[in-house]
C-alpha cells in the first residue's frame, strides 16, 4: 500500500522568511484591496459587535479566513488560501467553488467576487471604496492600478503572520481581563491583540464612530504590521490609548524596540525579531515590557487583570510538558 509523504516542519527561515517592504509593497497594495473586498462583505452581512470585532478576519494554517458568514437560512466562509494561492468559498448547502489568486487589476477581482457569491445565492451589497488607504479613493469597481500579485510573497507574508499569531495568542493567554481575540483587520491589514484595563476612556472630540467605538475603554494594544510607505519594513507594535503620562520615555525591551513619536507606538522591527537567537522570547519580551509600561503608568489593576487560571493540576502538568517540547 502506498504511504502519501508527510510535508515536515518549516525551517527557521521558512518559518521567518525575509520580508522587505521594498521588495513586496506593491503585491501588499493589491492583496490589501483583495482582503477589503471580502472585508466588506462580512462588514454587511454580520452583526455589530463591541470594538468592530465583528469585521476582523482570522489566520489559518493555510492563510486568511472570513470566519463564518450567516445569510438566510445558513452560512458561508471564504478563505485565503495562500499555500494553493486560492480563494475559496464554502456554503452550509455543501457548495464549493474556487477561484485563483493571481495578478489581476482589482476591478477584475472585485467583478470575479461578487459574480461568485451571487452563483453560490447570496445577494449582498458593499460600499466599493477602499478605507485606511491615504490618498486613495478609487472605487475597487474602477481600479485598474493595483493589479500586481505575486504568489510567493504573499505566502513569505503570511508565514510572518502565521509566526506573529502563535506568538500573540501565547501572549493573550497571559491576561484574565477582558481581551480581543487575536484577529486580522483588513482595514489598516494588521494582526493585532487588545488589553483592556477596565476603565472607560475620554471620550475623542470629533472622532468617527468607528473610532468612537473602538476606543470607549482604556486599553493596550499590540500586533504586527506588514510594512508601510511611512513605517518602512514590517515591525512589531504596542501602543496605549489613551497615552498614560511617560508612557513614550518608558524602558521596554528589547534594546532594538523604540518609540516612535509619529505613530505614538512602540516599535519592534521583524528583521530584528528573525534574527534573534530565539525570536519567541525576543517577541514575548517586546510584548510583556511595552503592556507593563502601559499598565503600570495608567495604574490598572493588574492583580485583577492577570488573575491565574483556575485549572486541574492534571491540566497544568500536561501544559508545561507540551510546552517544553515545544520550545525544544
């Protein structure tokens, strides 16, 4: 009987490919569009959920999903599939369909989808222009600029990602509060995760009311950005909203981390993090001294925030047994 090969595991440097912003921006600008369109379609089909949660995409081990959709009487769910450099989507009736990721104008892309969920029965409505995006307005029915695509680069992007999620989530479980779930936000395309301190925050004079929203309560916030024009290559992030008093001029780590007074975050380079002898505790260091910094000036009440989980010692053992060959 013939036995089908098991893939092994990634190396360090598949697992933390190189991503310079110079080489790839131009197939993040279209991917960037690519996500918003389906953004859009879970934006209108789901209910408002605190903090917009509701909108956020999620990684999977193979890329990006929608998460459930519901519509009449069932579901659907699409995703990203950066390994087969697939779209695919998925009904609760047991249809599939597919369509390819590649090099296409945005427009094209945005006709292909939309003709696809109608196929599949499902009528929804978007507002076509894109958001978070500085300077640009042109309607994803009319944009024909934004059409480069290269499937390698995606997936060097999403194997960051991938990295940054298992690190994040290790991250959250470390705080009791209330906390956002580890999720991907296709308007500003970063992967984030949210600490709230339990306090409502002032409120913003002249705010929108999807910033109003996001930020009712005290919180801190870190996450992963991809690259931008601005920033540069792709980098760690933390930031407190509001500012606590010497929040900025705090001392985190690591030495490479810093803040940046234009974007009010600290900021952690990923080509730092990769290189590092042991990038998850590089990260996790990063991550717990810039929360720390935040908590600490803002005076939460950390006691209450980052209460042990209740959990059998049978449970307990077998944790720290898994995590140990893990890190192994």
């Amino acid at each position: 009987m013939a036995v089908a090969s098991t893939p092994t595991m990634e190396t360090r440097e598949e697992a933390w490919p190189a991503l310079p912003f110079s080489e790839w921006k131009d197939t993040l600008a279209t991917l960037h569009r690519y996500t918003q369109v389906l953004g859009k379609v879970r934006l209108a089909l789901t209910p408002p959920e605190n903090h917009w949660w509701n909108v956020s995409f999620r990684v999977t081990p193979r890329g990006l999903t929608t998460r459930m959709i519901p519509y009449a009487r069932g579901a659907f769910q699409v995703d990203f599939d950066f390994l087969s450099s697939e779209l695919r989507f998925e009904t609760s009736q047991g249809a599939v369909r597919v369509m390819e990721l590649e090099a296409r104008p945005v427009a094209e892309f945005y006709r292909d989808v939309m003709a696809m969920l109608r196929s599949l029965g499902i009528d929804v409505r978007i507002w076509d222009h894109p958001v978070e995006i500085p300077d640009d307005t042109t309607p994803f029915s009319e944009d024909r600029v934004h059409s480069a695509y290269v499937p390698e680069q995606a997936r060097r992007w999403w194997r960051a990602l991938l990295q940054a999620q298992v690190i994040l989530e290790e991250f959250r479980a470390r705080f009791t509060g209330k906390c956002s779930p580890v999720q991907f936000f296709w308007g500003s395309f970063d992967l984030a995760v949210t600490r709230f301190g339990g306090r409502p925050a002032p409120e913003r004079p002249g705010a929108d009311a999807v910033t109003l929203e996001a930020y009712c309560e005290e919180v801190c916030s870190a996450g992963f950005w991809p690259g931008t024009q601005a920033l540069g290559d792709a980098a760690f992030y933390c930031y407190a909203a509001p500012e606590p008093e010497g929040f900025s001029a705090a001392r985190v780590h690591p030495s490479a981390a810093r803040y940046d007074a234009a974007f009010k975050e600290f900021l952690l380079p990923y080509e730092a993090v990769r290189q590092a002898d042991e990038p998850r505790a590089f990260l996790l260091d990063f991550l717990q001294s810039t929360y720390e910094a935040c908590a600490d000036r803002a005076d939460w009440d950390r006691e209450g925030l980052e209460r042990p989980l209740i959990l059998p010692e049978s449970l307990k053992a077998t944790r720290a047994t898994e995590g140990a060959t893990a890190r192994e």
